[in-house]
C-alpha cells in the first residue's frame, strides 16, 4: 500500500510543478502545454486516489 502512497505523491508533486512552470512561462504554447499536462497529472492522481480507497484493506 506504501508503493501507491510514493506514487500518489510523486504524481502530485509532478502537477503542481507543472502548474508552477504553466503559471511563469511567458509562451502561451508552453503555458497551454504545462497546463494540460497539470490537469492530466491531477486526473491520474485521482483516480490512483480513488483506487487506494477503493481497495480492500490486507490485499
């Protein structure tokens, strides 16, 4: 269960520095890159999340 904690957080992580990177770049393609890439990073989060959750406690 840790291995999906380390995942869920990397995946975390990851987004809202790609948030950070869409927030300062100055080239609206970099800006609409990184920012898609924040919500992608945000949705497979949340459904790992939601798997965690999901999942049966000692299996």
């Amino acid at each position: 269960m840790k291995d999906y904690q380390v995942h869920l957080e990397k995946l975390r992580t990851d987004a809202a520095e790609c948030r950070l990177i869409s927030d300062l770049a100055t080239d609206p393609k970099k800006r609409e890159l990184f920012d898609r890439l924040a919500l992608h990073l945000t949705t497979l989060a949340d459904q790992v999340e939601e798997a965690i959750l999901a999942k049966p406690m000692g299996t």
